[in-house]
C-alpha cells in the first residue's frame, strides 16, 4: 500500500527537487517530473507547515495495468542561521523542505498524523542531511497497513461538514457540477484546505474515493474497460448494492482528471486536446488571472465563493424546489451539530452527509431508469404499468434541463449500459 517515502528540497538554483528517496517496487523518482513541484507547492514559504495531496499517473511500460498513486507531503521551514550543520548549496535565510509519503490510495488522514510528528522532528536535527527519520517513517507505514485498509479509512480527516458549513446550499450545486464533468479549478492559498476540499467533494459520491485508479492522467481507462453488468444482488451487502446501482459514477477515466493540487508545470496537460473535464487545485494566482481559459467554474476556498464562468451551465445547476428543500435539511442538520459540539452525534455528521448524498445518488438513478421505463411504454402509459404512489415525472425535481445534460456525460453512459433498466423496483423512484 505504501510506495515510497522521500524528502523534496528548494534548490535556490535548480528549484524544488527530490533529495532523498525511499521505495519499494518504484525506484525510479524521475517517473514524476512534476513530483518535486507538487511537494513543495507555490507560497509554501508563507506558512510555518502546510500541507499538500496529490495524484501521480503510474504506467511505466506499455503493457502496465494503469494506476494512480496518491502523495502527501509536510512542508515546513527553518532559518538556516539555525542549522548547525549546512550544504554548501544553502545560501537562502531560509531553508524548506517537505517529507513525502506516496501510497497506492488517499489514506491522507492517517499518513498525517505520522507525517507531522516525523516532519517536526526532522527539522529538530542538527543537520538535514540525516534521513533515518525518514526511512523509519516508511517502516512503520509499512506496518500499519500491512493487514490493508477499510473504507472509513478513506475519510479519516476529511473535512466534510466544514465544507457544508462553508458552502451550505452550494455544496449540492458543486455535487450536480461533477456529475457534468467540466473543467473546475479550486483555489485557494492554503495548500491543506484546497486539497481536503477537493477530496470531501469527491466523497460525496458514494464509493469513488476507492475507485479512483485512473484519475491521475486523462490516457488512462482501465476501470472503465473493466465494468461489466452485475448478475447478482445481495441486497444486505452495502458493497453489492452499490455496484448493482452504477455505483460509483466513474467521474474520471479516459479524457478526465483529477489533480488536486496542479502545479503550473501541469498547464500544458490542462489545456491539451485530449482533456475534456478535470477538478484541479491551485495555489497560484497566475491560473486566475487566465480562468477564463483554463475553468467553467471556479471554487476560491479562500472567498467561499463558486463563479460560473459557463453561462450555459447556470440554468443547468439551479437547483429546483426538491432540490432546495433537501439540501437545507442536511445544511439545518450540519448547523445544528456544530452548534450543539457532540461529536457523537450522528446527525448532521460527515458520516450523515456522506449518507444523504448516497441515497440522493440512488433516487437520481432510480428515477432516471424509471422515466425510461415510463417511455419506452405506450403513450401515454395506462395506469397499470406505473408505480403506486410514484411520479410518471420523478426525475424532472432533479431538473429537467440538467438530467438531459448528465445523459451526455460518459460517467452516465457507463453507468447507464452496466445497470439493469428496472432499478427502481430496488429503490423507489422519488426525490
């Protein structure tokens, strides 16, 4: 599960590059050129310790099984008058450097709890040039998930019910946007919040933050090449019934990227032919100043704000009446537990919000296949056919305009083409 571990320094020549590596498996550092860049991000000199996550595309020959692997990096700084032993290289006051931990899932939360005592102590040194610390790091990452992960583990430190709190009713607006696979650049100059945000967004959608192998480079596809329609259900098992729904819409595979802190070095990917849609995080100004270019809808952490650059996407992401009044009950939820600081309250949770959006997810399904199923039928269908108690038109509280759009989208296509066409005798077809 745990790749390697390595140290990023600032060149005051060269730039951030790697200056000590660690691995198992992947020697190769130069596999990532922008690897260094995304370590020790833009503004990192303003913090005192910050912190950054990243995607990093792994195929290192042509007949690889294509996989994405996740870094996460402390970096911190010390005035150089303070170390007692320097290279001959250190002629800035100030010295930064990064610890490194890549891993082959976004486990964040747990690698950082260990990465901010190891990263404190290594500054603690009298020299650092010594990187035992860093190996020991490694060793006992090794053995923490020796026996593997859970799912809970992917939301440890995800700040969730911050980002309802933050965004309230926009949180659903960003939620729908996802599903329509632009091109969406968070900001902020916070590196932590700016990539946490991404994360707790992408969480919303039920099981994708375990299923995000082709995230890191729009060449790969293999999940979406490996789905094939389930013939079983077994309706107890959480796991069976996502995968029996669709579940997770793949968001990003072939054409699609995820790059949660994207140093400009990635500018030209951004912008290639090849990239459709992506959710990317910047620290820098300079992707502001050209968001006309690069964005269709740009999220600045730092302002809570979402600007629509998009005019076309605006009347697609108003949220109708159901969708206002579901969101406001999971926003009233979110104040209240805040508010009230019990912490093993279930509602209003980041567990609870998680919940609400998988079950918003699967009324979106289920009634996208029943309004087919209603279609196909005769027009106008009798009355037998129809559902007690379910709106012929249960899909249109989603928007009319914006199903017709997330119809286009090839997260929709596959889903579409590996489900059964009557789930909603699985789950009721309503808002």
């Amino acid at each position: 599960l745990i790749i390697a571990a390595c140290v990023v320094g600032f060149h005051h020549i060269r730039g951030p590059e790697v200056e000590y590596w660690k691995g198992n498996g992947v020697q190769d550092k130069d596999l990532w050129p922008n690897l260094p860049f995304q370590g020790l991000p833009d503004g990192a000199h303003a913090r005192e310790e910050d912190y950054s996550y990243f995607t990093l595309p792994y195929k290192p020959t042509e007949d690889s099984i294509p996989q994405t692997f996740f870094g996460i990096s402390c970096n911190r700084q010390i005035k150089a008058e303070l170390l007692e032993h320097k290279d001959e290289d250190v002629t800035r006051s100030v010295v930064q450097k990064a610890i490194v931990v890549i891993a082959r899932k976004p486990i964040f939360g747990v690698i950082k709890e260990k990465l901010a005592v190891v990263t404190q102590a290594y500054f603690l040194q009298s020299s650092l040039e010594n990187y035992e610390i860093v190996d020991t790091l490694y060793d006992s990452l090794l053995h923490i998930f020796s026996d593997g992960i859970g799912e809970l583990d992917l939301y440890v430190g995800m700040p969730l019910q911050e980002f309802v709190h933050i965004f309230g009713t926009r949180t659903l607006v960003m939620f729908k946007l996802l599903l329509l696979q632009r091109r969406v650049i968070f900001y902020s100059t916070h590196t932590e919040l700016l990539c946490s945000a991404q994360f707790a967004l992408v969480s919303l959608i039920a099981g994708l933050l375990d299923r995000l192998q082709d995230c890191g480079s729009t060449q790969f596809d293999y999940q979406e090449k490996l789905l094939s329609r389930p013939v079983s259900l077994k309706s107890s098992d959480r796991s069976s019934l996502l995968s029996y729904m669709g579940l997770p819409l793949l968001i990003f595979e072939k054409n699609s990227l995820f790059s949660p802190y994207a140093p400009l070095q990635q500018l030209d990917e951004l912008s290639g032919l090849e990239t459709k849609s992506y959710l990317v995080g910047s620290s820098n100004l300079l992707l502001l100043t050209q968001k006309d270019k690069y964005a269709d809808v740009v999220v600045n952490l730092d302002e809570a704000n979402v600007e629509i650059l998009d005019p076309s996407l605006k009347p697609l992401l108003a949220l109708s009446g159901a969708d206002k009044r579901w969101i406001d009950e999971i926003y009233r939820a979110v104040e209240t537990s805040r508010n009230e600081k019990n912490s093993f309250q279930y509602e209003g949770s980041d567990e609870y919000i998680r919940a609400q959006f998988e079950d918003y997810t699967m009324s979106l399904i289920a009634c996208d296949k029943y309004d087919q199923f209603v279609n196909r039928a005769l027009d106008p269908p009798g009355p037998e056919i129809l559902l007690h108690e379910a709106s012929p038109k249960c899909v249109n509280d989603f928007g009319v305009s914006y199903v017709a759009e997330w119809r286009k989208q090839t997260n929709y296509m596959v889903y579409s083409r590996n489900t059964d066409s009557e789930l909603f005798d699985l789950v009721f077809p309503r808002h």
